[in-house]
C-alpha cells in the first residue's frame, strides 16, 4: 500500500515541475507597429534661458538601442501666445534660445520636424516662492555620534524657515539642499543633502496642523523614497509652514576654509508636478506583473514628453569658522 501512494505522489510531482518548467518559443507579433513620435522634454525656471530636448519614441517591442536625438528640428518658442524666437540646436537634440521666463509667464514650444506630426506644449511659470528667515542659530556641542573623536567640537547650524503659502491657487512645491565646500573663496567640491521632509518640517508652525500633517503630506513607503521632497499645498492651503534645518559641522579653525549649506525651495507647474509623481510610480511598478502600468502624465498635444516649469528661491548659510565666534 506504502508503494502505491509513493507511485501516486511522484506522478503528481512530475505533473507539477510539467507545470512550472516551459519551453522557450518566439511568438511572431500580429498587432500594428506605432510609428516614431516627436518627444519633448523641457523643463523652464526662472534663472536660465529656454532649453528643450528633442528625441523620438521607440516601439515598445522594438530593438533595445539609445533613444534617437532629433537634430533637424524647428524649435519655436511662445511666451503669453506670441512667438518669443526660435530655438537653435546645439547639438544632441539639445535647443536652447535666448529668453529668460518671468513669474507668471505662459511658456509655450511648438516642435517640427520632417516625417513627423507637428506637436506643441503649455506651461504657466509659477510666481515667486514667498520665504523667509526665522532664525538662524548656532550652538559649539562637543561630538555624541558613533566614531566620533572625543572632546571633537561641533558646530550645530540650526536654520529656522518660514513658507507662506498662496490660498488663492494652488501650489506645488519642492526643496532641494547643498553643502558646498570653498577654500580661498574657490569652491572645492558640492554635494546634494538628502532632505526628507517629514523630517524638515516644523509642525509647530503650521496653523491648524499638528503631527498629523507630515502623514497626511508624505506617506511613508518605499515607493515614494525619490519623492521625499516634493508635495501640495492640499493640506496648508494659505497657511505659514514652518521649516527647520539641522547641520553639524566640525568647528572650522582654517581661516581659508568656508563650509556653506544652501537651501533651495521652489514653485512648479502642476503638469511638472503629475509629471515627477506619475513618472516615480512607474519606475516603482516596473517588473511587477500583477500591478497595472502606470501612464506617466504629459501636456504635450501628442502625449509623449513633458514641458513644466518652476521658480526657486535659493538661500545660503555660512558656518562659523571658530569655537571663540559661534
């Protein structure tokens, strides 16, 4: 009887491994196969001249190659519906032209090129990121971290920000940091701080908030670690929001020697906005077959590209340079 069940079970398990063991075979593809498109990708500010990249899309089941540049482009460029110039190519599909948008600007890019469909895209500039200093404080402590040298002292650079927010549109915002490095007044080396902020963000100073607005604002999750430092004003609609930074830095006693910690906050469009989110959420899905695809978001009249905008406030902060002068 035992020799009859183990029979049994391993014409079973040969069934199975049957099951989860497949051949490889080409299967020819019967659907149509989408021609090129025009791609736009363009972002604009308020601090450098109109620049646009131009390529064109690949079959999605096509040769895996480099995206094609397009380089015989006509690039035109509209600034509140009237024809601002035309951008020149400067090589690698890259065209930029001469203008510097404003606040509040309608920025709009027109795109020919022979063999393809004409296309076009708008962009509103945002207005200027209302911001400005609490506080800026800085205390010498002594080094408590992990592998720090005893008796080292530190210089605690606490920066203390304000951002009031417009409650008579809406608002999309992001902040960015730097730490740069300058010896003689040349900058040695720059890098970017990794800002979280439900970290930043000083919920004492956010009227009517509570520690329920970082929740509310950032949710907690793997999917979202590229976009820790963007959100709406949804929840802060008109409010002030407080925004407070942390740094240590050893105490500086090379006259010569400048650290410097810069603190970018700014305004983008709303397609920008849905562009970054939209665009995370695919790369974050990408492999995972039970979850749908998501389409990443597109003002471009043929839905293939993406022309936003923002307009940044920069501030920077320089740390002590000795213990005598915290």
């Amino acid at each position: 009887m035992k020799k009859k069940h183990t029979s049994a079970f391993a014409v079973l398990l040969a069934i199975s491994l049957g099951i989860f063991i497949s051949c490889e075979k080409d299967i020819a593809f019967k659907g149509e196969v989408t021609d090129p498109m025009l791609v736009v990708n363009s972002t604009v500010n308020t601090d450098s001249v109109v620049s646009a990249h131009i390529s064109q899309s690949r079959f999605v089941l096509g040769k895996v190659s480099p995206i094609p540049d397009v380089e015989n482009a006509a690039v035109t460029l509209y600034v509140n519906g009237t024809v601002m110039e035309k951008l020149a190519h400067k090589g690698k599909g890259v065209y930029k032209g001469s203008y510097v948008p404003k606040p509040s600007d309608e920025i709009g890019i027109e795109v020919e090129a022979p063999g393809f469909e004409k296309l076009g895209a708008k962009t509103m500039m945002p207005e200027n990121v209302n911001l400005s200093v609490k506080s800026v404080t800085e205390t010498v402590k002594e080094n408590s971290y992990p592998g720090g040298n005893t008796g080292e002292k530190l210089i605690e650079l606490n920066i203390k920000l304000t951002l009031t927010d417009n409650p008579e549109q809406e608002n999309y915002y992001f902040i960015k940091g730097r730490r740069n490095a300058y010896y003689q007044g040349m900058l040695q080396f720059s890098y970017p701080l990794d800002l979280k902020l439900s970290d930043i963000l000083d919920n004492k100073q956010v009227v009517g908030g509570g520690d329920a607005v970082s929740g509310i604002l950032w949710e907690e999750d793997e999917g979202n670690r590229n976009i820790k430092n963007i959100f709406t004003d949804l929840f802060v609609n008109g409010k002030e929001l407080g925004l407070n930074f942390v740094f240590h830095e050893p105490v500086q006693t090379d006259p010569d020697q400048t650290i410097e910690y810069e603190i970018e906050v700014a305004q983008m469009s709303k397609d920008l906005y849905l562009y970054v989110i939209s665009a995370n959420k695919a790369i974050s899905n990408n492999g995972i077959p039970i979850v749908e695809a998501t389409q990443v978001h597109s003002n471009v009249t043929n839905h293939v590209g993406i022309l936003g905008a923002y307009n940044s406030h920069k501030m920077a902060f320089t740390c002590s340079r000795d213990d005598s002068n915290p």
